[in-house]
C-alpha cells in the first residue's frame, strides 16, 4: 500500500495537482466545437435564455446570474460583500445583514448554491448559499434576487461541505472543514486527535416564510467534512458527507493527510436525529452567532445574537450515523436522482466509487461493520459497493446527473468531463476541459428532476482562452450540449471570482413570479417619506434626518441648509417611482460610504459627516430620465 501511495503521488506532482505543469495542459487546443455552436447559443436580441444559472462567486463573495444557453450575465446579487453597486453593506438598512459574532464581516469566500425543492423538483423559492471562512448560510430570495437572511454557524470553521438542501427543504445543512476544539478553548495544535471536533448542522427552513433556525448540531470526530450531499427519493431521511483527514493530521503535507487509503463518507440519518431531538434528545450549549434578517417591507435588516445551540453527540442515537470507507481522499459526494448510488469523487484516484444505498441498508440490518471510530460503526467497503468506474480518468471532483440515467464526473487533473451511465458504469464519452475543471453543473443535476440539456465545467484554470488582461484572467465556463450520445462543446464565458458550485433552473419557473417593483403604499421603512409634503430635515442634538423623496427627474428637498460641520447627516432617501426597472441613486460628495441604488418604492438611508465648511453637491447616479443630469442638489455646511 505504501508503494501505491507513493506512485499516485508522485503521479499527482508530475500532473499538477499540487502545482501547476503547463504540458500536461496543452495551450491553444481548442476543444471539438459543435458545427453548429454557433446557433446554439444564439439568443436572439429581445428572446429569453431558456434557463437561469446561479453561478457561486468564490472569493468575490456574491452569487452571480447568468443565462445558458447564451452565456450573458445578468446580474451580480450581493451576499458576503460590501457591494458599490447597490449599496448592499454600505447603507444603514443592509449593514446589519454582515453582523457576525466577530463583528462586521463584509467579506467571505460562496462556494455552493443550492436551490429550495420541494418533492425533489426545484420550486424556485430560494436559492441557498454558504460562507466559507466566517461560517455563515445565507438565503437569497428568488421574487427579488435579493439577500434576505444570513445565519451564522456556531461551532464550524471552514463552513465548506454546505449549503445542500433536503428535498423538501425541511433542512439546508451546513458541515465543517476545518476540525476545531469545541468548544473553542486554549491548546496545543498537535493535541489534534480525539480533541478537535467537527459539526454537521441540520439548520430548518420553515416551509412558509422559509427562515432558518439551527435544529441541532451533530458534534462528529475531526475527519474534516469536505462535501456534502441529501439522499434523495428512497435516500430521503440521510445525508452524505465526505471526509478527507481521517487520519486526523494536524498538518496535511501530502504523507500525513493521504496515509489512509480510504476516508469515510458519513452517512447520517437525520430522519432519527431529528426524531430523537424532537423527544427532547441532545443537550443546549452556550454558543453566540448572528441571525440576520431582512424585511422587504420596511427594506431594512435586523441582526439578532443568539446565545445557545442543541449539539447531539452521534453515539446517543442508535443507528444514526455511519462510515462508509471511501478510497482516496474524496472530494465530492453526489446521490443521483432515483436516490439509489452514492458516489464518491475519490480525489487521488482514477477511478470512482459507486455505493450502493440498498447495500448499505443490509448491511446496517445485518451489523456488518469492520470496525467503529469514536463509537460510530464503519460498514464493510465490499459489503456497500455497487462497483467502481474504472480508469475513468484522473483526479475526480465532482458528479452531476441528466434525466437519462447519465452521470458527469469532472476530473481536475486530467481536465476533462467524462459522461458515465450509472447503472452499467460504463464510460460512454469525454471531453477536455480547458483548463482544470471544478464543478459541473446540469440545472437541476441536484434534484430528481435534472433537466439534461447543458451542462456548465467551471474551470479553475484559463490560461490562453481569453485576450489576456495581466497576470489574472477571469475563470472560464464551458457549455455543454449532453442532449446527444456525445457531449458537444457550445460556447466558453468568462464568470466571476471564483465559481465552485453552480445550480440552473428553467427560465420559466422564476420569471413569471420575478417581482417587478415594491409598492410605495407597503413600504414600512420607519424613515419613509411617502408624500413629498412629508419631506423633512429633522435635526436631534447633532444627528440631521433628511427625509428625501426622489422621483424623475427631482429630489426633495434639493436644497438643504443648517448642517453644521460635525454633524451626523442621514438621507432616507424613498424612491416614489412605481415603474420596473427605476431605480434613482444617490451619492454624497465626500461620503466616506458607497452610493445608494434605491429601488421603485423603497426607503435606503446613507450616512454622511461632513468635514469641512462650504455647499456640496449630491447627485443622482443611476441614468433614469432625459432630465437625469439634472438630479442633483447641494447641501450648505456651516462651521460647528
Ligand atoms: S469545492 Cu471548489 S471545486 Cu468548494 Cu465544491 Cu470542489
Ligand atoms: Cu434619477 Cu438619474
């Protein structure tokens, strides 16, 4: 076994998965272009794209919009990020959406978003995505593409195998990378094993207004939970997470973190889990996180401190929770559509291991284990097996599925996407990725109901695909056309940031509940201005409320004197057109903020201290009329 460690690592530094090789990845291929690419593609000007794709921003922090099978982006939606653009971070009414127990975090690193299902079909809902860094899961709203709720996840560090919801979404589960003391507490580093903990959160998603609450945490041995996935159909009730530090490591140079032939993929019963805390199981620990809300009425969030959490410790439950031994460090762990395989995207290996859940439910009723780790059984490999796709390519991520009984495994350092059908395990096509593919994405690969029509590689490496712009270029998206026997390659489109994850939906689904404008007469913002008789300047000791309207092409009031140097000015600004697509901005000369963008009938607030004496001027920063450049006003400042 040491012998083949050692060849598959080396093999692993001759391919490039610790470094880069510029001749394993052969520049200037272009890849095997469909004939008629080109009409594929082709949205005409004026015609919808057929499918909406969510495309995760990696370490920009947002969640970008884009159309397949054109490739055009449509919008970037501010997430764990301070965004200029809209003023999401910057203006008084979102600021509180980035509160966390460390304080204001207007950054993080989105990986996987997830889209709310309901019997196993996308509903279109929410769209669910993770934080990584500041362990956080937030919930994007899919009428207005907006931010509308973030929690923190206590008791997690390196929030990465998350956001995957249930097929119900009766849960969207959150596990951690990064094993950690837990509690958190003063230690040696090399006291890692037995000591440091992993938790896998089950955090509830109320069927109605869709808010989350952390139901329990499964406090679980520090095995460092890379990815996660729902079973799903007759999986429904279990949870599959992979592991890659079974060795439990302190440091994971190669020879430490690879010394075990295979890792575990844990497979939870939440079902009982969820049972057993419902009959008063598991205990409530001292744990401070953020919940953080926003109310599209008053268009303003809340940032509420919760102060404890139910964690279960894995052995009080019987039967819950198991290891399924996984060769080779797996990355991803994909259930396909029927709910009857586990695949495990051994990330050292060539090949890929398919688990069968039956298999795995005789073994359980036939307590068949191997062994246990920390008291929690782990089954017989040959006993849960369904097979393994052999030689299918080198270094597996991730698995996506079609509506045909097809898989879609990507393979980062052969840098290719191989089409396998998940009954036989035969190999039936491949492609180059150009370069070093991630994830894969089919819209609705993550459901029962995949749409098998596109699939996206999102590609970790561009290198000559695109005219060059510096020492970083933008990564690349591959289109895929898998509706035939053989995937054709339709279009390459640069994303943003970094894309891991991505989740696709039918245009249809979400357009026709789009949400065009917010109603002025609903906008329960306690600084709305909702007449233009209202509008006001109110001063408190040295706080200054400009209550402003704007419409086009004027603001009210535009003319505002008695702010003395010192003072603490805050523009509620109300935006009384009820059009779609009118927003006004507004920007402060000096403002040591972003602008604002503020949607038909909203209310968003700017705060600005001026520093020195004279007239200002403000202006409107969004072209929304023939009279736009005239949107603008000053402000006198007079000395203290
Ligand atoms: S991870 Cu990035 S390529 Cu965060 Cu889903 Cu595998
Ligand atoms: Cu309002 Cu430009």
């Amino acid at each position: 076994m040491k012998n083949s460690i050692k060849v598959i690592t080396s093999l692993l530094l001759a391919t490039g998965l610790f470094s880069c090789n510029d001749n394993e990845q052969k520049e200037g291929d272009r890849g095997a272009l469909a004939s008629n690419a080109a009409e594929k593609v082709y949205v005409a000007p004026g015609e919808h794209d057929e499918f909406y794709a969510f495309l995760s921003g990696g370490y920009s922090g947002n969640l970008t919009v884009y159309g397949l099978p054109s490739g055009r982006m449509f919008k970037e939606i501010a997430v764990f990020s301070q965004f200029p653009t809209s003023g999401y971070g910057y203006s008084e009414e979102t600021k509180p959406m980035l509160n966390t127990s460390h304080g204001f975090i207007p950054w993080d690193d989105l990986h996987h978003p997830d889209i709310s299902q309901t019997n196993g079909k996308l509903d279109g809902r929410w769209i669910f995505v993770n934080g990584n860094n500041t362990p956080r899961i937030a919930k994007i709203d899919l009428k207005t593409f907006e931010t509308t709720e973030i929690i923190e996840v206590p008791n997690s560090a390196g929030n990465h195998s998350s956001s995957f919801v249930t097929e119900n979404t009766e849960y969207v589960v959150a596990g951690t990378r990064f094993s950690v003391p837990i509690p958190q507490e003063d230690i040696a580093i090399n006291e890692y094993k037995g000591k440091f903990k992993g938790t896998l959160s089950f955090i509830s998603v109320d069927p109605e207004e869709g808010h989350m609450d952390i139901k329990f945490q499964l406090i679980m041995p520090g095995f460092d939970y890379d990815l996660s996935h729902p079973g799903r159909g007759k999986s429904h009730g279990w949870f599959f997470f992979t592991t890659y530090n079974t060795e439990e490591a302190n440091t994971l140079l190669e020879v430490n973190a690879s010394q075990n032939d295979k890792d575990f993929i844990a497979a939870v019963n939440w079902k009982k889990i969820e049972e057993y805390v419902n009959n008063g199981g598991g205990k409530i620990m001292p744990a401070n996180y953020a919940h953080n809300m926003y109310d599209d009425k008053s268009h303003t969030a809340t940032s509420t401190m919760k102060k404890e959490v139910l964690v279960v410790d894995p052995r009080e439950v019987s039967e819950a929770v198991f290891f399924l031994p996984t060769p080779k460090s797996p990355h991803g762990v994909d259930v396909n559509p029927s709910g009857d395989y586990i695949i495990g995207n051994g990330k050292l290996s060539a090949d890929l291991t398919v688990h069968s859940f039956d298999r795995m439910i005789d073994a359980i009723e036939n307590k068949e284990y191997s062994g246990e780790a920390y008291g929690i059984p782990i089954l017989n490999f040959e006993d849960i097996l369904a097979g393994t796709v052999k030689q299918a390519g080198l270094g597996p991520l991730h698995t996506e599925f079609d509506d045909k009984g097809n898989a879609y495994t990507t393979f980062f350092i052969s840098s290719e996407l191989v089409k396998w059908n998940v009954e036989t395990r035969e190999v039936i096509d491949r492609q180059p990725n150009y370069y070093s593919v991630g994830h894969v994405m089919v819209p609705g690969g993550n459901s029962r109901e995949p749409f098998g029509k596109y699939a996206i590689a999102l590609n970790k490496i561009t290198k000559d695909r695109y005219l060059p712009t510096g020492p970083e270029l933008e990564h690349s998206a591959q289109l895929f056309d898998i509706s035939g026997e053989k995937m054709e390659l339709l279009l390459d489109f640069p994303t943003h940031g970094e894309p891991h994850y991505a989740a696709g939906i039918p245009a249809e689904i979400l357009e026709e509940n789009s949400q065009k404008i917010y109603k002025l007469a609903e906008n329960e913002n306690e600084y709305a201005t909702l007449t233009n008789g209202d509008a006001r300047v109110e001063r408190n000791g040295n706080e200054v409320h400009v209550y402003m309207t704007t419409i086009r092409s004027h603001f009210t009031p535009d003319n505002i004197e008695g702010i003395k140097v010192g003072d603490k000015v805050y523009f509620h600004i109300t935006n009384h057109e009820q059009d779609f697509d009118v927003p006004h901005g507004f920007a402060m000369i000096g403002a040591n903020n972003a602008e604002l963008l503020i949607m038909p009938g909203q209310t968003k607030t700017l705060v600005w201290e001026p520093k020195q004496v004279g007239v200002w001027p403000f202006y409107c920063t969004d072209f929304c009329s023939a009279l736009h450049q005239e949107m603008q006003g000053y402000v006198r400042v007079s000395p203290k």
